[in-house]
C-alpha cells in the first residue's frame, strides 16, 4: 500500500510500521535487560586550588508575545477510515535467566 501525498511523494505503508515499530524495539530492548553491579565505583582523588570566576552580566530587553484565539473558517482534510487486514511485523522478547549457573 502506498499513501500519496499532494508533493507526488510516495510513503509506504511499510516505512510507516518501521518508524514506529523501531523506537519501540529499541525502548524494549534496553527495559528488557537485567543489570547487577558487579564492582563498586570511585570518584578520581583531585586536589585543586583556584580562585572563583564570575560570570558575565547582560542587560537584555525581549520582546513581548501576545497570543490568543480567533474564529476563521478555513479548509480541512476529512479522513474516511476503513478497517482492512494487513499483516504487520512482531517482535518477541525473552528475558535473560538469572538462574543458569556460571
């Protein structure tokens, strides 16, 4: 299936579930793992003697936004839906088992 767009660009029905389903492989792989510190970690020992900075001033005068609403009426795209079967990807996780032994 391939949408359309008024610019004569063509965007697949396939780049859509990529864009979606990527980011969401991504956030599941990265909750689907399980983490154990194996060895504590310490800061580096620093001995330093500086004298404090400062920072710059600035005097700096912004312009003032004024927002609000007004009624226009104006043309808008009506979406008709319809329901279509398609097949779609799918992803499985397994989680790591923390009972193998070493």
């Amino acid at each position: 299936m391939t949408i359309q767009s008024k610019d004569k660009t063509n965007f697949s029905f396939k780049t859509a579930v990529a864009t979606v389903a990527a980011p969401a492989i991504a956030v599941a792989m990265l909750a689907g793992c399980d983490i154990d510190k194996t060895q504590d970690g310490e800061m580096p020992t620093v001995d330093v003697d500086v004298k404090a900075g400062a920072l710059p001033k600035y005097d700096v005068d912004v312009v003032e936004v004024k927002a609000g609403m007004k009624k226009e009426t104006i043309m808008v795209p009506e979406v008709k839906m319809v329901e279509k079967e398609v097949s779609v990807p799918t992803v499985g996780f397994e989680m790591p088992d923390n009972d193998k032994p070493e």
